[in-house]
C-alpha cells in the first residue's frame, strides 16, 4: 500500500489533502526526516505534525457508551463516533460498532475495523455471553427467572423462542440478566413479554470482558490480551 492511501485509509485526509500534507513537509519519519509520498509505509515510524500516526488497521476498542448517544455514523444528536478521535469517523475501513446499544441503553461497546474479527464476536459459535444490569419500574413477581430461563419465550412478531437467559435478582427492582444472543432490543423485549417496562439497562460485560474502571464517555484500545479475556471463557 502507497503512503498516501494508508494516511487517507486513516482520516487524515482525501488522497488530495494528504499530498498536500508532504508538500508541506508534516509528514516525517519519527526523527523529523521528512517523507515523501514513494516513501515505503512503516506505520509505527510515520509522524504527522510531529504526531504518532493513530492506530493502525485491525484495531478493537471498547467503549463506555453514555446514554443518549446513537450508534450511528449520520443520525442526528450525539453519536458515538463524537467520543472518539475526529479521524476514526473518517477511516476506510470505518471503525464500527460490532452490534448495537440503542440510545437509552448505556454500558460496553466493543468497537472494530477488522471484519473478521466482528463477525468471530458476533458468531453464534463463539458462545460469548453478555450480561446486564437492568433497572424495573415495578417489582418482581417471582415467575421471571423461571420463564426466561425454560427456552421456550417467544417475543411478539417472532416464531423462534429464545434461548434460556439467567436473571439473578439484585433486589426487587434491579437484576443481572445473562444472554447467549443478541436480538433487536431483546432485553426490553423480554420484559415487556412478562409484564415489565425496563427503566434502566446497561451491558456490564461481553464474554470476559468488563468495563473496569473505564468511566462513562470514555474509550479505550484493546491489546491481545484482552482479546484472549474476551474469548477466554470459551471451552
């Protein structure tokens, strides 16, 4: 790949703008050599303004998703992408979410440019579980856990019943549900079947991986290790 279609496959710019870049000698190697566009790519010794390069292609990141943002590159109000760097907005492959969280649910957003690594995520066969905390506007009655739990729910307008979910109660009006797929809004599907309004949800953790102390709005890269506790619990 040419240097100047690698710095506009990151955001920095059309392929016009990024020549102007070297024009303007603001593309250097880390020395402040300034390079020029039949340079070789070397990512990692690329500086723009003085700047390391962002991320190189094949990132993952996990995001503390606030509620009211919009996992969506052009709806209006507050986006996703507006938590991250301008650029990531602008890289070809564009850094996606791997699944949704609508925009009143908060919580873990794993996000990625590499399309075989999202759809090994998204895989019924990588089994990776996702937990939720979830706020009711009524108590229990008792029966909830028992019902999502036969296999046997079915949600309105489908014919293909659930697979059984673990609902642990926290305390009358707040549980952990677990899930072993992930249907459209399928959480508040699930409760409005049994007779509940959800007034908060949140995802706390995918397969292995948690939030930690990662605060709401903020986001950060994954390394392979966290990839491994991501799929780690898998057998």
């Amino acid at each position: 790949m040419k240097i100047v279609k690698h710095l506009a496959n990151l955001g920095y710019g059309s392929r016009k703008q990024v020549t102007a870049l070297f024009r303007e000698g603001r593309v250097t190697d880390a020395a402040g050599e300034v390079l020029y566009t039949d340079d070789p790519v070397d990512h990692d010794n690329m500086r723009v303004d003085g700047e390391p390069l962002d991320s190189a292609p094949g990132l993952c990141l996990m995001l503390h998703k606030p509620l009211g943002y919009t996992c969506s590159t052009k709806d209006t109000g507050r986006l996703i992408y507006d938590l991250l760097p301008p650029r990531y907005r602008l890289r070809d492959p564009l850094v996606s979410p791997v699944g949704r969280l609508d925009r009143d649910t908060s919580g873990l957003l794993l996000m990625t440019d590499d399309g075989q690594l999202l759809h090994r995520i998204i895989s019924p066969k990588a089994r990776l579980d996702k937990v939720y905390e979830v706020t009711l506007a009524e108590d229990l009655r008792g029966e909830e856990a028992g019902i999502f739990a036969t296999g046997e729910l079915l949600l309105e307008s489908e014919t293909k019943p659930l697979l059984p979910a673990e609902l642990e109660a926290i305390d009358a009006r707040h549980v952990r549900l677990t899930l072993h797929e992930g249907r459209y809004h399928q959480v508040r599907r699930m409760f409005a079947a049994v007779g509940h309004h959800v007034q908060a949800l949140h995802r706390s953790r995918i397969g292995g991986l948690g939030l930690g102390e990662l605060p709401a709005g903020h986001w950060r890269l994954l390394s392979p290790a966290d990839l491994e506790v991501l799929f780690g619990h898998v057998h």
